[in-house]
C-alpha cells in the first residue's frame, strides 16, 4: 500500500487536479490545464480511496480521488497498477456515478508505462461498505467504452488492504 501512496503521491505533484472554478460550458464539456472536464455523473458525489486486492492472478493497486461539483462536473484522477500486465496508467476520471456506497468510474487513460493504453476508456467500480470491494479497471478503444448513465457490470473483490470512501 506504501507503494501505491507514493505512486499516486507522485503523480500527483506532477499532475495539475483540474478545479470546479468555472461554470460547465453549454455543451457540458470544458478544458483545464489540458485536462477535458465532462458534466456528467451524480451531483454531489465524491469517491477517495487506496486499495489493494487479489482478483485470479492479478494484485491490484488503485488510488483515487474524484469528485463532482453541486452541477455534476466530475473531476479527479487515479493511479492504477496490475502486478500481472506490469502496468501501472494515470487516469483522467470523467465520470463518478454514485448509487448508495457504490461508485462507477469512467475516463481516459492519460499516461501509462505501456503507451500503447494511453487514450484508452477506462472504467471500474469500487463499493464503500464492510468489506470494501473493488473490481479490476477495464480498458476499450477510445469512444467504444460505456457511457455515465449507463455504467455497465463489474466483478467485484473484497479489498486487502486499503479503505474506500464514497460520500
């Protein structure tokens, strides 16, 4: 889990969090510092979380921090490492879906140790409950993901280590 913290830390002091001080545009996407800002997801939502956990073959480590504005813009980042693809991938989150202490997350693989996955839709879900779960993030072609309103289905692992919020 240390690893994972320093990770995200680290991409975090590299990474600009883009910030909810302007109005979402009428066509509900907008850019800040390079990062595209979508107005989807549920108002009021935020999801933070450092997780460990064991899904087949694969450790898993995920951090995020995610939130949406009174207005359902959705900004936030995570940091994603597959101990079996040996991958680790920035995500550029565009979309937080919260029902209950579930949360869905969309958005676009920004940077990666693979190139060949960056600009890719990626999405997860993770569950804030007693045990917190956690699904492995799913990748597609850029465009071909699934969509805010209708998140799809994980498969979901009780985590390992790590803890969940998702308020």
């Amino acid at each position: 889990m240390r690893r994972a913290l320093f990770l995200f830390a680290a991409v975090l002091g590299t990474t600009v969090i883009a910030s909810c001080d302007e109005a979402p545009t009428t066509s509900g996407t907008r850019n800040v510092d390079g990062v595209t800002i979508l107005k989807t997801g549920t108002a009021n939502a935020s999801a933070v979380g450092v997780a460990r956990y064991v899904f087949g073959a694969t450790t898993a480590h995920l951090s995020f921090i995610v939130n949406n504005s009174a207005t359902s813009v959705t900004t936030g980042k995570a940091l994603y490492h597959s101990s079996a693809a040996n991958v680790v991938m920035v995500i550029n989150v565009t979309c937080l879906h919260k029902s209950g202490g579930t949360a869905t997350f969309l958005g676009t693989v920004q940077k990666s140790s693979d190139a060949t996955l960056e600009n890719k839709d990626a999405s997860w879900q993770v569950v804030d409950g007693s045990p917190d779960q956690a699904s492995l993030v799913n990748l597609a072609d850029a465009g071909t993901g699934p969509s805010c309103t209708t998140p799809g289905e994980f498969d979901l692992v009780n985590i390992a280590a790590g803890t969940i919020t998702v308020s």
